[in-house]
C-alpha cells in the first residue's frame, strides 16, 4: 500500500493560490498526465490518474509569510 506523500516549498514569489494551483494542473498536462480537479466540497484539489487502478488525490496548502513570501505545501493522498 503506498504512504501518503508531503511535499513543501518556499517561496519568494507571491502568487494567488488559485493560480498556482492551475500552473500546477497545466504543468500536469502538458506532461501527458490525466488530471481531474476537485469540486468544492471534496477533500482534495487535483486527482491524478496512471493507467486503470493508478491514482493519487492532492491536497495544497499556501501560506502567506508577508513581503511576498509563501509556504506551499501539498500532500499526495493515494
């Protein structure tokens, strides 16, 4: 069974977390990678698939530290 994933990254290029996430998306699909966003009311932002029982759902965070700053931080829940 895979373990969750964490991933974080700083940043001192403030951007609306909207858009990142849509950057993120795109870089995904320009990859060749199935991506399905998630509604409001679900637990996750993207869904990602690989062949027929491959998946992964993720989940971003952004934190705002002031003078442009951010803390992303995303989980890959499977």
């Amino acid at each position: 069974m895979p373990w969750p994933r964490k991933f974080a990254v700083w940043t001192e290029d403030w951007r609306d977390p909207n858009e990142r996430l849509k950057s993120f998306e795109a870089d995904l699909r320009k990859a060749g990678i199935y991506v399905r966003r998630g509604g409001d009311y679900d637990r996750w932002d993207l869904e990602v698939r690989a062949g027929l029982l491959g998946f992964a759902r993720l989940l971003m965070a952004v934190e705002d530290h002031g003078a442009g700053n951010q803390f992303v931080r995303s989980s890959a829940l499977a």
